[in-house]
C-alpha cells in the first residue's frame, strides 16, 4: 500500500478537486466532475467491499461487479432519464444470474459468488445513488450536496480531533464505547463530533432548499440526525474491517486507505438526508 503525506495530499487534493469542482462549476462541467467522481468512488469502494467478504470466505467477482456499478452510477449522474436503461441492465443481470449455473462446472459456487457480488447494491449503489438523486435536484440539489459534505466530515473531523485531545489530556485515557469494534472511538469525541456537525448545520443552514424555514431547530435536528447516521455507518464498516483482519479497506486510494474508509459515513446519511430533506421540506412549507 502507497502511504505517506506526498500521497495522502496528492489524493485528498484530486478528490477534493473534483468535488469542488462538480459544485462549483457551471452546466456539464460540474456535472462531468461529477461523473468522473461518483464512477470512480463506486468502482473502488465496491470492489473493496467484496474483496473485504473474500477474506471472510465469501467468494465473489469483484472486478466486474465493480466495473457495473460505476457503470450503473454513470447513467444515473448523465442520463435525464436513466430508468430504461438501468432497469435494462439489471434484468439482464439477473436472467445471468439464474441462467449462468446451468452451463457452469460448479453450480453452487455460481450462484453463491453471484448472490456476494449482488449483495454490493444494496450495501453501497443504492445508498450512494441517493447522492445522485441530491445533487440533481433542480431545487438547489448542489448546495444541499455541500451541506451534506460539510455537516459529515466536519462531525468526522470534529469526533476525531477531540477523542485525539483527550486521549491525551485525561487521567487514563478517554472513554472508548466499542473498543473491539473501533478502538479509538470514545463518548468525548462522539459529543465534540456531534456539537461540530450541528454547528455546522446551523451555520450553513441557507445551503439548504428554503433554508428548512427560517428556524434553527430543523437544521439542528438535520446536524445531529447526519452526525448518528454517519457514526453507525463508519462503525459498520470498522466491524467488517476488524472481521476480515484489515487495517484499511483497500489501497484503491494512496496514502488515504481505501474509497469504503471516505464514503461508509455517507451510507446512512445519504438516504437519510434524501428522506429529511422530502419530508421537513414539506413541513416546512
């Protein structure tokens, strides 16, 4: 694995790049950094995510699930209507899957590594797909994208900066609340985490569609809500990690551990924010 700050900085500059530059840009600019962004991310966190379940004895095609998944998320950041198109692919898909094992010399190795590979669309496309669905959105579907990368990585910074502080500074350490799941997770640095993203939240509320009302208690709610979300997610994939003995979930990413490591808080949050956003906006109005 390629680790090291010349990497580290190098990846988080073209990731951030690339998202900077799917919001910031006008038109097809945006949305074709956007594209190259959403394929990449899926292919290599997909392809993570099922070598992670080869090491627990799950066999499966990670490569070509991988390459269909970023070509599934392609169509559905380029295409207006994607549906066809898509609902095409998938029952294709699934006439192999069925139809494969016939001609196969081991018929239950088939379909056990095509129900593990299959497995990767509702673990990660699904739940990714409703960033798409975000960032699309013709009332202001890029601003509400931003919100949702500022509110979950600054409650990430923000969990990990004071569990790192206290750590240090209280008499024995700070409180770990799982620590054979994810050892430095501690109740300080999940309240410092969570008081960042509802801070967040509330100082970046206007990014929201309408601002959610003029009140501070929806984004409030909003913060915390996404704070929960992106905890439970990180904490899921700690577990798969620890399970298949991995420090990272891959090296697709150098220097930065893999694409599942930046996008598992984002697993929840992503359809939780889609499904808040429907209905304060409507409570709201």
């Amino acid at each position: 694995m390629k680790n090291g700050l010349g990497y580290r900085l190098c990846s988080g500059l073209t990731l951030g790049a690339l998202v900077l530059a799917s919001i910031f840009l006008k038109e097809w600019y945006g949305r074709a950094a956007f594209l190259v962004f959403g394929m990449g991310i899926v292919f290599a966190a997909v392809a993570e995510y099922l070598s992670l379940l080869e090491k627990l004895g799950a066999p499966s095609r990670p490569l070509l699930t991988a390459a269909v998944s970023a070509a599934l998320m392609g169509c559905l950041v380029a295409l207006n209507d994607p549906a066809p198109i898509i609902g095409t692919v998938v029952l294709v898909l699934i006439a192999a899957a069925w139809l494969t094992p016939i001609s196969a010399r081991d018929p239950c190795g088939t379909l056990v590594k095509t129900a593990v590979s299959f497995s990767a669309l509702p673990a990660l496309l699904i739940p990714l797909g409703f960033l798409v669905i975000v960032y699309l959105s013709d009332d202001g579907g890029k601003d509400a994208f931003l919100f949702l990368l500022l509110v979950v990585k600054m409650g990430d910074t923000g969990a990990y900066a004071v569990g790192t502080v206290t750590a240090k500074l209280l008499p024995g350490g700070n409180h770990k609340i799982v620590p054979k799941v994810s050892p430095k997770k501690s109740w300080e640095g999940t309240l410092g985490g969570l008081g960042a993203s509802v801070g967040i939240a509330l100082a970046f509320r206007w990014l929201l569609p309408g601002g959610l009302g003029d009140g501070l208690t929806l984004p409030a709610i909003l913060g915390a809500v996404l704070f929960v979300g992106g905890f439970f997610g990180d904490l899921a994939e700690s577990a798969l990690k620890r399970a298949a003995g991995a420090k990272d979930s891959g090296s697709w990413i150098p220097g930065m551990g893999g694409a599942l490591d930046i996008v598992d808080s984002l697993l929840l949050d992503a359809p939780l924010f889609f499904l808040f956003l429907t209905l304060a906006g409507k409570y709201a109005s």
